[in-house]
C-alpha cells in the first residue's frame, strides 16, 4: 500500500472510511513506515508474536512495509541499469567518433598548423608564379590556380609547391621523400599511393628527415616507410583535413607535369 | 497464519477505499509511480540513441568497404569523363563525358556522406575488396575490376581527336563492366536499404551507359 508516501493525510482518510477497527492503529504505524524503516519493522515480530485479538490492525502494517521494499528496490536497480545503459552510450559514442582531429593530434610527432598558425590554414587565395613557403614542403597557403593531379599520382621528379599546396586544400595527402631513399623504402610508399585517389608522392629536395607527410595543415615527418604513423596519418587525415570536403577534385584539369616552377595559363598541360 | 490475516483485510481495505482510483498509484504511491514512468523514459530515450550507433555499418563493414571502394572506382570514371569532356572530338563522346563525370561525381558525395553520417574515416583499415567475397584476388596491379592502368590514363591524356574517342569507349567500357560486377557484389550482401536502392540506380545507370557506348563504338569504328 502507500508505503512511498510519507504523506499520511492521503492515506488516513481511506483507512477511516473503511470504519474497521484498525484505522486507529494503522495510521500512526503507517506513517511510521514511511519515514523511518527501523521503527515500522521493530514492531512487527512482536506483533505476529502476540496472536491476539488485536492482531488484526498490526498485521496490515506488516503487508504493507514488505511490499514497499521489493517495488523500490526494483526501481533502484532498474534506474541503475538505465543510467549505465545511457552512461555507455555516452561513452561509447564520444570513443567511437572521436573527431578526426583529436585522432589527428594523438599522432605521436604530427604538427598541427591548425592550432600552431590558424591564419595559414583558413584557405587561401589563387596566385600566380612562385610562392615562398614557411614549411619545407609546404603544408598549406596561398597557391596556383591549378592543382597537381593527386588520383593516386607517383611522380618520379619533384613538383611544384604552388600546385601541390592546391592539392592538400583538395584533402590530398601529399607523401614526400628525400631523393636519397632507398628504392625498396621509395617502393613502400608507392605501394601506399598507386590508385588511392587523394594521394600522390614525390621526391623532396632539401626536406630534414627522409620521409614526410603533408594534409592541409598538418605534417609529420618520419625516418622510415614501414612507420605505423604513415598509416595513422593517411587513415586520420586524407579527406578528413580538406576545407573543401569529399568532393573536391583531384584529377582533370590537374596538372600531371613535374617541375618545380608552376605554370601559368596553361589549361591540362602534358608532359 | 499470518499470512491469509494479513491479505484479508487488505484487499477488503483496498478494493472498499479504491473508489475508482488507479491501482497502481494506490499500491505503490504516486512518486514510485512517476519514478517508474521516468525510468521507462529514460531506458526508451537510452535505447533510442542506441540502436541506430550499434545498426548502422561499422568500420569493416561490407557497406563501408563497398561505398570506399566505389568512391575510388567512381573517381577514376570521373577523370575519365572530364578527360574526353575536353578533349573528345565525337559530340557523342563528349556529352557522354560530361555526364558520366557529373553523374558519378554527384554518386561520390551521397557515399561520403553515409560514412560520415556512420562516423567513419573516408580511409579505410582494410585490404581494397575485403567486403566482397573473393574480392582481393579480383586486383590487378591494385586496380580493382575494369579500371584503368596509369600508363592508359596517360594514353587517354594524350591523346587526341577520334584515338581519343575510341580510348576513353573502350576504357569506359571495361570501367562499367567493372563497376556493375562490384556494385552486384553489395547487392548480394548488403540489406541496407538506403545502401541497396542507391546501388541498383548505380547498376541501371552503367547498363543504359554501357549499351550507348558500344553503340559509339560501333558508329565510330564504321
């Protein structure tokens, strides 16, 4: 019965108006019951004990108190439940899509221009002839109106800045290497880029370490092809890094010529 | 003895007191009640946010692998399109690389923005065709079915006038032929539904393709 109601009131009218005798004891001990357990279970033993006449109006009270537990301490449990259903949901979803650039950031080594230079990484304007570049390669920045082909592209001879920085903005990751690695670590990247459109590689002339990676605003540079950061990087950032989204073009009217001076005016040039 | 007392007189109590008022209130109070209801919300609300994170196609999922690949696939068929969009000769040819490149193009950002809506990388973490039974040995020098080596992408690049029709019809021909024996591939295993519609419009389109491209074919062979 009301065994969660600490309201008496509500309770007391119904007892009263069954006219029975118990209504004068069940009130007092029915208030009991709700505000406080020791005192509503102390009574009961002695009451079953008695056996009496008077056992009537006491052993309601009884009924009463055992019902009450059972229904909420199922609720408790079931609320429980509930809060660590929503509390793994919550969970599992932050783990889960975790955004990409918090991923991009947990990349042992990788500079975040994003965070290091905002300015750089805004998007840039088109620009005619050639653009000196604060990073070596170049990871984002004003370029040249038309982009380096990245379908995938392995270009044996370096490029041009000016067209490659127009790729990264296109979600290209642009792998670089020094043109003093060795041909089965050259062989490595390759594998990597062939026919995976939003790729390309090149050799780097003057660029510090042997390899380096670059997506619009971020660069890592590594010693070795078999680094499990290179994979890291290309799964975190291709695409991912664009300002430009999914759709943005890597292959025709790009530029699939190298040579490190840009061209101007020069609609899908060829080799 | 206890027992059959107690009951008694409460249900005599409760069925005299109930007065048309709901049992449930009256036996458990209105708070444990309300409670109850919250609880019940809260395990819908819980169970609604859910279901559509532990249904929709995760990382290595057919779907997933399918929509990567396919994207890759598409977006050679679209540098295809533009190349002869260009630099074709035959009329024909070139509305046909027009709208095979905006076709495919517009079917490239529907795929990204199911990853994206299943929160996933564009990038992948497995093999090229691992969503498709016997998919990997169907790769060629890494090209999955139909598509073109660099060295013909180059050769489409150059050349010009009616070779260059008749490169980009046969390359396109062969990409088609690829394309629907990998959109088959999803069909047979995917019952996603958004996944399987947009997949047999793929699959209708390349067919009606494919019959208009053999035909120039034919027509620009004499």
């Amino acid at each position: 019965m009301s065994i969660s109601t600490p309201g008496g009131p509500e309770r007391r009218p119904t007892v009263v108006s069954t006219g029975k005798k118990p209504a004068a004891g069940r009130p007092a001990s029915g208030a009991k019951a709700g505000a406080d357990k020791s005192t509503g279970a102390t009574p009961r033993p002695s009451a079953g004990g008695k056996g009496k006449g008077p056992r009537k109006p006491i052993a309601p009270v009884k009924v009463s108190q055992g019902r009450s537990w059972g229904p909420i301490a199922l609720f408790v449990a079931v609320g429980v439940l509930a809060v660590a259903i929503i509390g793994y949901g919550a969970w599992a979803a932050f783990q889960g899509s975790k955004p990409w650039e918090d991923r991009a950031s947990g990349i042992d080594g990788v500079v975040n221009f994003r965070k290091k230079d905002p300015e750089l990484v805004k998007g840039s304007n088109h620009k005619q002839g050639s653009i000196t570049y604060a990073q070596a390669p170049p990871v984002a920045g004003p370029h040249n109106a038309t982009w380096q082909n990245c379908m995938g592209d392995v270009y044996d001879a370096p490029i041009a800045n000016e067209h490659a920085v127009h790729s990264l903005e296109h979600g290209a990751v642009w792998i670089t290497y020094r043109p003093d690695l060795a041909a089965d670590q050259v062989t490595k990247l390759r594998d990597r880029v062939q026919g995976q459109e939003k790729m390309m590689l090149s050799p780097y002339e003057g660029q510090d370490k042997p390899i380096s990676l670059q997506a619009w605003g971020f660069q890592l540079k590594v010693d070795n092809a078999d680094d499990s950061r290179i994979d890291e990087f290309i799964k975190t950032l291709r695409v991912n890094a664009s300002i430009e989204g999914p759709t943005a073009n890597c292959g025709p009217p790009g530029i699939t010529a190298t040579g490190t001076t840009p061209r101007d005016g020069t609609p899908m040039p060829t080799q | 003895m206890t027992a059959p007392t107690t009951t008694g007189p409460d249900l005599g109590e409760v069925t005299v007191t109930d007065e048309g008022r709901p049992s449930a209130a009256r036996r458990f109070g209105p708070l444990a009640v309300v409670a109850a209801v919250v609880v019940g919300l809260l395990l819908g609300y819980a169970g609604g946010l859910l279901t559509p994170k532990l249904t929709r196609p995760g990382d290595t999922s057919a779907e997933a692998g399918f929509v990567r690949d396919m994207t890759t696939h598409h977006t050679q068929a679209v540098e295809m399109g533009l190349l002869a969009f260009k630099g074709g000769s035959d009329p024909e040819v070139v509305s046909m690389g027009g709208d095979i490149a905006a076709g495919q193009q517009g079917e490239i950002g529907v795929m990204q923005t199911w990853l994206r809506s299943w929160g996933l990388d564009p990038t992948g973490s497995q093999p090229r065709m691992a969503w498709m039974p016997d998919g990997e040995s169907m790769i060629r020098d890494g090209l999955m079915p139909g598509m073109a080596t660099p060295e013909e992408m180059a050769k489409l690049r150059t050349a010009q006038g009616r070779e260059k029709d008749l490169l980009f019809l046969d390359l396109m021909i062969d990409h088609h032929n690829g394309g629907i024996h990998m959109i088959d591939g999803i069909l047979d295993v995917s019952d996603e539904a958004e996944v399987v519609r947009v997949a047999q419009t793929m699959k209708n389109v390349q067919q009606k393709d494919l019959e208009n491209l053999v035909a120039a074919r034919d027509r620009l062979k004499g």
